[in-house]
C-alpha cells in the first residue's frame, strides 16, 4: 500500500528519512533514507553506524512530535477554537 501510494507522486527532490520497517523502499523511491541493517556474519562498519545514529536523531526527534500530536489529540477531533 505504502508503494502505491507514493510512487510517481513525489517528486525527486523531496527526502524521505524512513526507519528500518520500509527495508527495499529504496527499489521503488531512490530519494528513501533507511537506515543499515546487520546480519549473522555482517557487523556495521564504522561509517554506516554513524549513519544510522545520525538517522535514529532526526527519526527521534519526529517520532517526539508525533507524539505531542497525539496526546493532544490534534490530528484526531475537530479544534472548536473555544
């Protein structure tokens, strides 16, 4: 569903910063930011760990605000302006 509705929809110059549950998001989205993943045999190198924490710091700060949006329920019931 996710490939659906994004393809050929956004443009190229438009960054995506996804987390590792969009892993081959990047196939179908060449602008997709994901971070890497490690395997039995494969340990991280030095570079892609960085990487990932500088990817886990703008994920972070996002998820926070998603947050905020939801215990105040903002996105979910109609503002009254009361």
């Amino acid at each position: 569903m996710f490939k659906e509705s994004l393809v050929g929809i956004l443009p190229t110059e438009i960054i995506l910063i996804l987390d590792s549950g969009y892993q081959g998001a990047h196939e179908f989205l060449p602008n997709a930011i994901i971070p890497f993943k490690t395997f039995k045999n494969h340990e991280l190198t030095p570079e892609e760990k960085a990487h990932n924490t500088a990817l886990a710091k703008q994920i972070g700060a996002i998820e926070h605000i998603n947050r905020e949006l939801k215990i105040f329920r903002i996105c979910k019931e109609t503002y009254d302006n009361l």
